[in-house]
C-alpha cells in the first residue's frame, strides 16, 4: 500500500522562471527547490537523484523544514550533503530535531498532567 502524500508547500521565496511559485508533485522537487539557489536552471536529473536518496534517508518534510531553517544559506547542488560539512550539518540538524520532538511531546506530556 502506499503512502498518502505529505502536503508540499514551498517557502513563498521560491519562484520559478515565470515569477510564480512553481508547482511541486514529489518530495525529490520539494528538496530541489527548498535548498537550491537556482533550482528552476539545475540538472534535474542528477539533482533529483541524489534528492531521492537523501529523502530516503529521512524521510520526514519536518526534518527537511528544521533543516532549511537551521541553515541559513542556499545551495549550488544537492550534493552538497555528501560532502563532510554537508554531513555534519545533516547529523547536527538530525541530533537537535530528535531532542527538539521529545521535548514538544514531552511538554505535551506535562500539559496533559496539569489537568
């Protein structure tokens, strides 16, 4: 069976070629689009690739937003996080996403109690 899709909203700094927010049907074009300083004129098909293999690897889109957000510049490819620096921001971002979710459903937790 498979799975529903996530809701794929882009960050509305995002445009295409055109001017407008461009149309996103999976995750391997959200990533594209998300973290590339050009992506209407990148290699699709190599990007998408490598995008494919990194949402395999974590395959959450609120990772991927904790990630844009924690990184704070936009990238020339996608390869990027294969790189050392890239690796590290990825297990940085990995290790602070995981403490942040336990602290909200923990904080849920209290507020629940507090009842």
């Amino acid at each position: 069976m498979k799975k529903p899709r996530q809701n794929l909203k882009l960050n509305k700094e995002v445009l295409n070629k055109k001017g407008k927010l461009p149309n996103v049907f999976s995750e391997n074009q959200y990533l594209i689009w998300t973290f590339l300083k050009e992506p209407s004129s990148c290699n699709w098909a190599k990007e998408g690739v490598v995008a494919q293999k990194l949402w395999r690897q974590y395959p959450e889109l609120s990772f991927w937003e904790f990630v844009r957000q924690e990184m704070g510049f936009e990238l020339n490819t996608m390869i990027f996080f294969y790189s050392e620096k890239g690796k590290q921001v990825l297990n940085e971002c990995e290790f602070f996403y995981k403490e942040f979710k336990k602290m909200k459903k923990d904080k849920s937790w209290l507020d629940r109690r507090k009842k």
